[in-house]
C-alpha cells in the first residue's frame, strides 16, 4: 500500500514533463547527451576555445596574476556564461522544490 507521500510524488512526477535535460544515448552503458545550441562551426569554435582558454588561464599561477589579458588570450566570460545557462535542469529544479514541499509537510505530521 502506498503511503501519502508516495501518492503526492506519484502527482508530482505525472504532472510535468520532468526530466528532459539529459537524453540517453545508450541503454546499455547509461550514457547521456545534453543539448547545446550553437548557430554555426565558427560558435562552436570559439565557445571551444574560450573554455580552453579560460582553463588555461586558471590552471597558470603566472596568468591569473595578470590584471589585463591579451587579444591572443581574451576570454569571452560570456559565452561561457551562456553555455552554463543552456546546462542547468530548470525543470527538474521545480520538481525539486515540490518534493522539498511534501517532505517539509511529512515533517511536520
């Protein structure tokens, strides 16, 4: 028999279209893919190379000393911004606060 809090998850789980984020790719050995949007090889080129380029500068003690960066090693901060935003699970963010929901209200029986 399922307790009141298994029927609420049940609800909750039924209502939205949870876990879209991450698309498997094989059964077999669990891996996923996720989505990222890009609008042409010359993007994908330089979201690549600003990443390395920002790893670059965070694993060289000398780099990160400098107060101004070069051209040859500017770092489009916002880029990688956007690729961070184009990551985050927002819809399983949701289904986690309406579990935290019925768990504060079993907390409180």
């Amino acid at each position: 028999m399922k307790t009141q809090n298994e029927d609420k998850i049940s609800e909750l789980m039924n209502k939205r279209n949870y876990f879209t984020k991450l698309k498997q790719e094989h059964k077999e050995d669990s891996s996923f893919t996720i989505p990222l949007k890009v609008s042409s090889y010359n993007e994908l080129n330089l979201i690549v190379s600003d990443l390395l380029k920002a790893s670059i500068v965070l694993m060289n003690k000398e780099a990160r000393s400098l107060a101004v960066f070069h051209k040859e090693t500017d770092i489009n901060v916002l880029t990688l911004l956007e690729i961070a935003l184009q990551l985050l699970p927002e819809e399983e963010m949701e289904l986690l606060d309406d579990l935290h929901k019925v768990y504060l209200q079993s907390d409180t029986l």
